[in-house]
C-alpha cells in the first residue's frame, strides 16, 4: 500500500508541513534526522539572526510557537535566540505535532508509472502518491572557483564547521559578507582564532535602525514578522503570492534586496576583526599543512584555514537525492524548480519547499518565517486534488507522464 504523502526532511519547512497535513486528516510519513541541519550545519554558540516573530514553526492552530515552548519548560528565551535553544525548540515541535519521524535517510526519489519510489539508505523502498523535497540547502553549497583544486580540510564550506573551538589558534580567513560568515568570524575570534574576513562587496553592511519603534503597532506595519529587506520591499517578500505574481527581472531586483548583511548586533563583535572588503581570492594552493591566497589586488595571504562562507545556489543539477530522468524532466528557472501555486512541481504529484521554492515564492521560503506559507498552500493543494482522485483514481498523479 503506497503512503498518499512523504515529505522528505525534518526540518523547519518539513516538520511544518507535516504537521498541518496531518490537521488535514492524512497521514504523511516524514523521513530524515529531525533538524539535521541545525544541528550539523551551524556554528556552535551561533545565535539566531532572525527575529522572534520570523521563528515559529508554523503549526496549524497557533499551539506550538516560542512562546508556548517558554511556557511549557518555565523560561524565558533570550531576545537573541539561541541555536541550541532553537534545536530543542524543533525536537519539541516535532514530538508534539509529527510524533512518527522516520529517521532514514532517503538516498533516491525516483517514480515508477503512477507512484514515486523513495530508496532509503537501509535497501529497503517506499512507494508514495505524492512526495514533497524538503531538504533544505542540501547539494547546493555555493564554492568559488578559486578554491576547487585545494583539499576540502583546508578550505571547507560554513555549512561543514560545528566546532568552533578546534580553530583556536589557527590563522583563519573568512570568505563571505553575509550574516553566516560575519557571526563565523565573531565566534572565531572570541575563541582565539586570528580571523580575517575577506568579502568582494565593497563595503560590509549591518542592519541599522530597526530596533526604533520595536513593539509598537508601526513598528509591525514597516517590518512585517519575517523582516527580510528594506521597508516597502519586505512586504513583498512577506507575501508568497504578490512575489510571484511579478516579472521575473522584478523578482530577482526583489530578491537581490535580501543580499549579504549582518545583524546590528554582530558589530561591535567584529571591531577587533579585519575585514577587507572588495576583493576576492583568485587563487589558491596548498602550502604543506596551510593554504596561500592570492586576491584580486595581487596580495596574498598564508593562513591555516580558509572558511567558505559564500552561501548555498539552488542548483537540481546538484540535487544528490532526485533521480537524474527526474531532474531532466522538471520545468526549471535558473536551476530551481518552476513551481504552482501549491508549491507543485511541472511533475504532478512532486512539490518542493523550502530554498528550492525561493526562485518562484521569494526568499522568505529559505527562512523559518516562511513556513507557514509553505505548509498552508502545500495541505490545500494536496488535499484539493486528493479529493479529486477519489474521483478519478491514478491518472491525475501519474508521475511517469513526460518524463525524459
Ligand atoms: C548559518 C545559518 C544561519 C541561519 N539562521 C537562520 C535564522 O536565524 N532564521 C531563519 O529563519 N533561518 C536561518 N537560516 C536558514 C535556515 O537554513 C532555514 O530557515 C531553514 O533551515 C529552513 O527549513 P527547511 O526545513 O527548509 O531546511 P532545513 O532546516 O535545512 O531542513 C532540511 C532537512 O532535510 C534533511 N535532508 C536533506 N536531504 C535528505 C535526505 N535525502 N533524506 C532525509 N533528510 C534529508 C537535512 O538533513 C535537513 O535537516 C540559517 C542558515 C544558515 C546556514
């Protein structure tokens, strides 16, 4: 008997969407290591960016927010939460919402006439009507050139350092200017690493000015609760539908508003740090156990570790878990899925949420504050056409259909 829905990812977006599956009435089968990435993929001692209002996992009756986890556990959240605090939070969220998480990994989502075929990494298959890619950044870790012929121990992406106090002492350049690389620096230094930031924007920014006004009522009208962009422009990230309603020349000009910053906080953390801003390193080569960069103004740099904090690019080239004739098949833009209004894929039956959902609903979908969203016009879609099927079994779901 096929499962109607697996949703592959425990994360924020896939815990989110389940649950609100299951206040639908059906019974999704969730697979991956709850808030893997969070717990693999972050700095320890890493503090959330967003704010509290853009942290919530959505749920579907408002149950399970920070505030109601504070409750329940007798404290009170820092205002800068936590990554561990958050962890525990998503551990909480999931044994009350989507007690059953499978925690296999599935290694490929293939399809078979009418059914997809998830392979998990134990042999053994599942066979589902509908699948949803919740795996956030996986596969799509972005790496400069510069940087493709030194050995990974030297020069590894952000999204593979958990262990900050194992660059204690070491001489570590940090490349990137958003808010990963500029909290990676700070953490770096204050545990005793000689840090150097090097990012090709001309200048690194930090967020200025929002806290004026916090609380009040125009406060909420200028900054809606996922607080991406400038004012004016973070409306329109905040609303899924209006941004994907626009042009596409108009969505990137939109999306590039959500560039590389960091958090007004991390300033005064960063005072004793060098950042050199407007160059990049063109090249690199190992120098026994170190790492020598040349950068674009000639300069050069020997250091013991060189930190790629250069973000992730949705690319379904790279996506290691969809099966190549999948990928083939999938309508694209720039690489990511072209998706429906419920987040559906051009292959029936094979939605996406989460980064790979931010070329069509905009960069709220790469953030906690995005999954309500998600998970709402995900349940509708699915329950709207499962109503469907019982009308007219299978061929409305018949994922083989067009595939190359
Ligand atoms: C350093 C850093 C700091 C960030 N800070 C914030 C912040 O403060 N606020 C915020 O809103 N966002 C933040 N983000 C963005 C954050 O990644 C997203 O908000 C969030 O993870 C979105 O949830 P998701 O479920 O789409 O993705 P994820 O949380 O990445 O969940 C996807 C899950 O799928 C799992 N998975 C992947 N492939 C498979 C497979 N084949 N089988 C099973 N499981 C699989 C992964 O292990 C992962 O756990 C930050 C990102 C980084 C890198």
């Amino acid at each position: 008997m096929p499962t109607s829905v697996a949703i592959v990812g425990a994360g924020p977006h896939g815990l989110s969407i389940a649950a609100h599956l299951r206040a639908a009435g059906l019974q999704p089968r969730v697979f991956g290591k709850v808030m893997e990435f969070w717990r693999r993929g972050m700095p320890a001692g890493m503090l959330l960016r967003s704010e509290r209002a853009g942290s919530h996992i959505a749920d579907p009756h408002h149950r399970l927010t920070l505030d109601q986890y504070e409750a329940e556990h007798g404290k009170r959240l820092p205002r800068r939460v936590p990554l561990d605090e958050f962890i525990a939070y998503g551990l909480w969220y999931q044994k009350r919402a989507v007690p059953e998480v499978d925690d296999r990994r599935v290694v490929q989502i293939g399809c078979e006439s009418d059914r997809f075929r998830l392979a998990l990494q134990d042999s053994s298959t599942v066979m589902a009507e509908r699948v949803v890619v919740a795996t956030g950044f996986e596969g799509y870790a972005s790496r400069p050139s510069a940087f493709a012929t030194v050995p990974a121990r030297l020069a590894p992406h952000s999204s593979e350092i958990r262990d900050i106090a194992s660059f204690a002492s070491l001489q570590v350049a940090v490349i990137g200017a958003g808010q990963s690389a500029l909290e990676l620096a700070a953490l770096l230094h204050e545990a005793g690493a000689m840090v150097e930031v090097i990012a090709r924007c001309p200048t690194v920014r930090f967020l200025s000015g929002r806290d004026l006004l916090r609380g009040s009522p125009v406060h909420r009208l200028i900054y809606p609760p996922g607080e991406l962009g400038p004012p004016g422009i973070n409306w329109i990230i905040q609303l899924p539908d209006l941004f994907r309603s626009l042009p596409a020349g108009l969505q990137q000009r939109v999306a590039r508003q959500v560039g590389p910053v960091g958090a007004a906080w991390l300033r005064a953390r960063l005072v004793d740090v060098q950042i050199t801003a407007g160059r990049r390193p063109i090249a690199t080569s190992a120098v026994g156990t170190r790492l020598r960069l040349i950068l674009d103004d000639g300069s050069e740099r020997t250091v013991d570790r060189a930190i790629l904090a250069t973000g992730f690019r949705v690319d379904l080239a790279n996506n290691p878990v969809l099966d190549p004739r999948l990928i083939r098949s999938l309508r694209q833009f720039n690489g990511s899925p072209e998706l429906s209004r419920g987040l559906e894929s051009s292959i029936p039956g094979l939605y996406f949420a989460g980064a790979a959902a931010a070329a069509t609903f905009g960069p709220l979908m790469r953030f906690v504050a995005g999954s309500g969203y998600a998970a709402r016009a995900i349940t509708r879609h699915i329950a709207a056409s499962s109503a469907t099927e019982r009308r007219m079994p299978h061929w409305a779901n018949d994922c083989s259909r067009g595939l190359r």
